[in-house]
C-alpha cells in the first residue's frame, strides 16, 4: 500500500526529525498519542487520553487483568484490596486492605485514605469535598449508600440496591473513578491544583508536564507488585494530533510508539521493520443528535440521516478493514452487545421518500460538529467527510465544524447549541455505565454528556433497572429494551466500531491491547 511518507519532501522529513530529538539509548519509552489529555486528578478524568496517562499512576480497590487482547471484558483482579466478600443479599462489600503499600510522597495506604477519597468524592461536609469529583461519578456513587473504616485494614462499602457490575465499575477509569489518591497530597493544594501535581500508588509516578509537549512519568521502583513493577525508567506521553507527524517520529526515532496509525500506512510500517499490534477496543462511535432543533425533532427526519450512512463502506473502505459496522448503541466488548443486530440500515431510496414525507423534499441544510480524534482514533475529520458526501446523496446538505479535543468534550457537556445539528464520538466500556451519562435525563447538561438533550422517562426507568439487576442476565435484558427504544427512535445514531491499533519500533514487547481503553504499560519492555 502507498506509503504515507514518500510524498514528503527531504527538507519537510529533516524539520520533523529535528522538531523532536531522537531518544538516547536508555530506558525511556515515549509514546506518540492523539491528543492533549485533560485533567490529571483520578476523580475528574474525563476522555480515554486521560485515562491512559492517569491509569499508570493511580489505582483502586480492584483492577483489570490487562495481559490478554480479546473481545470480552477483562476479568477483575485485586488491587488495593487483597480480597473482598460480598453479603448473600449483595448489598454489602468488604474490602481486606493490602498491607505495606504506601502512596508515592511516602503517605500509608489503609482504610483511612479510602474513606477520604470517598468523601472527596461523596461527603458535602468532609473539607476536601469536590463538587466536580461529585458530578463526574454519578455512574457508581447513586449506589452507595454508606462507606466506613472498619478497621485500620478493612474498607466496607454498602449498596442501596444490587448492582450485577459493581466489582467492574470499582476498576473504571475515564469518566472519574474511585481510584486513590494521596490524602496528604490532595490536603496540600486546592482541589482544582491536585491535578498539576498527581500522586497516587500506581507502578508510575508523576514527574513534569508541559501542555502541547509532554507528560513525564518515572518508574515507581518500590510498587508492591513485582509483576508489574516497570522495567524501565521513563514513560513520557508525547501529544501529537496529526497522525502523520507520529508516523515521523516513529521511523526518525523519536518515540517509540505511535498511537493509531492511518489503515492504509500499517502495511509500510511494517515492511520497515516496526510492529504492529492490534486489540478490539470496547467502544463505540455515535452520533447524537441535537433534538431541540426543529429538523431533528422528527423521527423521520433522524432514520433517514441513519439509512444514508454507509457504515460497511467507511469499515471497509475508509477505514479498510481496522473497523466494524454498528447500528445498535450496546458497544462490542460491554455487556448485551450482539454482532448481527442490525437497525436502520443503509438505504439511500428509503432516506430521500422519509425526508419527503417529512416535508425536505428540495433538501435540508444541516451542521455537523467533528473533532480530529481522543484516544483510539485517527482520522476521525475523514469519517465526517465520509458522512458528508452519504447525506449529500439523499439531499441533506451538512457543513462541519471541527473542534479539538478538549473544547470539544466541554461542549458536550456545555450541551449543543442552537445551529448545530449532531456531533459524533466514540464512547463505550467493559461495563454500561457510559450510558447513564448520555442517555439519562438526570445527564442533560451541565451534569452529564446527554449533549443532544435527550428526555425519555422509559429509558431512564430502564436505566436503573438494569443498574440495580441481580444477575447479569436481568441485567442484559434490559439494557437490550434500551438499545431496542433508541433503534426505534434514532435519536442516536451508532457507525461503526474501530479496531485498536499502535505500531511500535523493534524494540518494544509486550504491548497488549487488551479490550479496554488503555494498555497497562507496566509489562511493556524496551530492549
């Protein structure tokens, strides 16, 4: 396949080169990733970028096994807790504290730290309470009832209702999440500054960050696992939003891994003696819909924009095989995801007789807002280029507005605007708690991702029971209601799902792109 880099100049591949110095032959791993992350305060994280750094530095009660690639979720390991037990009713867990494992500025892990994380988190009176903490946790702090120290060494948490998925969502990350920082460190500073100077227990510590440059991060020699004590010195992120600059970087040695490479440059990448890996990331693209708008108040407006997508096209020929076809919203590698459904599917002619009998027959003129991509996409401007030209061959004429990351996600918490009509993103889980935070309507903005101002009383019923399930079956059963409801309505609209991709230089092993958002780059080797 056409190599990327053959149509740049020798001065254009010199600058490049020079922009970001080759690394020393030393234990430093730089990875080239899609973005800018947000805020580095495991409470408040938001965006998978910014949980693929935070993930190194912090942890929680539990975590996941992130060893192996598959398609299911990755099972649930001890992590702060040695073990737990569970009441027969459900509604009570007890955590047994790891004993001897101390926080990076030297602080002791026990039960005490985990009750003040909590009431960060939860406690309107604890001093260190944390209104954005507070708003970003919805998905697991509504079914806490209470929490103590029971002993120096024993952490109890008691639901108000039984939840099938609770143990997973403990291990979650990118959506705030309840894993641990220092209480001296968060005591120190303003909780707006946590973030500037992280401290947490993970097999990484935080050492520098300049915005647009790097995230630096040293190895945390004394962690309590072996296993996943890191066998090299450095880890730094390199933000880098052009794919093709990371490419560079990657064939003039200045990382040494690219995160999402183009489809179409992995063959060249690998004929040049670099890795690819690749992983099924639980995730999703969705488009939501901006229902205050007049045009997208119709139903038959909304399954008309669905039937002119041509998903298996984009998977296929745009993306060339490094994706899947999606129509429902439940996300591959989450719980209640079925690869052959199938909703409102491509149809060209049926688009056009629904935007007639919706009174578009001479066209509709609509905005899209895209952003370039977070963590695990590439390219994601070509896709609403793709989108683009499929709604222009049923009359729908969309321009698109393109915003980066960050400004991006605030506004979809900020809600749409007036004069735009859909934006997408790729979202998704191991568990479903994601949809609680665009679906429900206790998510409309500013207190959640419910961007498009969706209201349905049924789904939000829907909602708690499959949260509060006792089984997973129960539990799958109606999460299949709520993808059922949202096919009917189209009020979103599901794409595609993308396969995760990274190339590495030679040197590098271990990489494993298990179906989560982020690798565990404690195992990763450098050679």
């Amino acid at each position: 396949m056409k190599p990327i880099f053959k149509a740049l100049t020798l001065a254009a591949a010199l600058a490049a080169s020079t922009a970001l110095p080759a690394l020393a032959q030393d234990k430093t791993i730089v990875m080239g990733i899609e973005g800018e992350p947000l805020a580095l305060d495991p409470h408040t994280q938001a965006l998978w970028l910014t949980a693929r750094v935070v993930s190194n530095m912090y942890e929680g009660l539990v975590m996941q096994d992130l060893t192996k690639p598959g398609t299911k979720a990755p099972d649930v390991v001890p992590a702060l807790a040695e073990s737990w037990t569970i009441s027969d009713d459900g509604l009570t867990y007890t955590f047994k504290l790891r004993g001897g494992v101390t926080f990076h500025d030297g602080e002791p892990w026990n039960a005490a730290a985990a009750v003040f994380n909590f009431d960060r988190i939860m406690n309107r009176e604890a001093p260190q309470f944390y209104e954005k903490a507070f708003q970003q946790n919805t998905w697991w702090r509504q079914d806490v009832a209470s929490y103590r120290a029971v002993d120096d060494m024993t952490f109890e948490i008691v639901l108000n209702t039984t939840n099938a998925e609770f143990l997973l969502r403990m291990g979650q990350g990118g959506i705030g999440s309840t894993w641990m920082a220092s209480p001296k460190a968060l005591a120190a500073v303003p909780n707006d500054d946590f973030a500037t100077t992280p401290v947490g227990t993970g097999p990484f510590k935080f050492v520098e960050r300049v915005f647009g440059e790097k995230i630096e991060l040293a190895a945390n020699k004394d962690y309590w696992n072996p296993a996943r004590t890191p066998q090299y010195d450095r880890l730094i992120y390199r933000p880098m939003v052009d794919v093709s600059s990371r490419e560079q970087a990657l064939e003039t040695g200045a990382i040494d891994i690219a995160a999402t490479p183009t489809p179409d440059n992995t063959d060249y990448l690998e004929s040049q003696g670099f890795k690819i890996v690749t992983g099924q990331l639980p995730t999703v693209y969705v488009i939501w819909l901006n229902l205050r708008e007049e045009a997208m108040k119709d139903a038959r407006v909304r399954k008309a924009i669905s039937m002119a997508l041509d998903r298996e096209g984009l998977a296929e020929d745009l993306r060339l095989g490094q994706a899947i076809p999606a129509y429902g919203i439940l996300n591959v590698g989450g719980p209640g995801y079925d690869e052959g459904y199938t909703c409102n599917g491509y149809d060209p002619e049926g688009a056009r007789a629904l935007l007639a009998e919706a009174g578009y027959a001479d066209g509709l003129e609509i905005k899209m807002i895209w952003t370039p991509g977070g963590a695990g996409d590439v390219n994601m401007v070509a896709d609403a280029e793709w989108f683009q030209r499929n709604l222009a061959e049923v009359g729908i004429t969309a321009s698109i507005e393109v915003m980066d990351i960050g400004s991006f996600f605030t506004m979809m918490n900020q809600g749409m605007q007036p004069g735009s009509s859909l934006l997408e993103i790729s979202w998704g889980e191991n568990t479903f708690n994601w949809l609680d935070a665009v679906l429900a309507t206790s998510a409309l903005p500013p207190n959640g991702y419910n961007s498009g101002y969706y209201e349905n009383p049924v789904v939000d019923d829907l909602l708690v029971k499959a949260r509060t399930s006792a089984t997973k079956e129960e539990m799958v059963g109606n999460l299949h209601e709520i993808r059922d409801i949202i096919c009917e309505e189209a009020t979103f609209i599901p794409t595609h799902s993308p396969l995760g991709v990274v190339a590495t230089s030679a040197a590098i092993g271990n990489f494993v792109l298990a179906p989560q958002h982020w690798p565990d780059m404690a195992i990763v080797t450098k050679d």
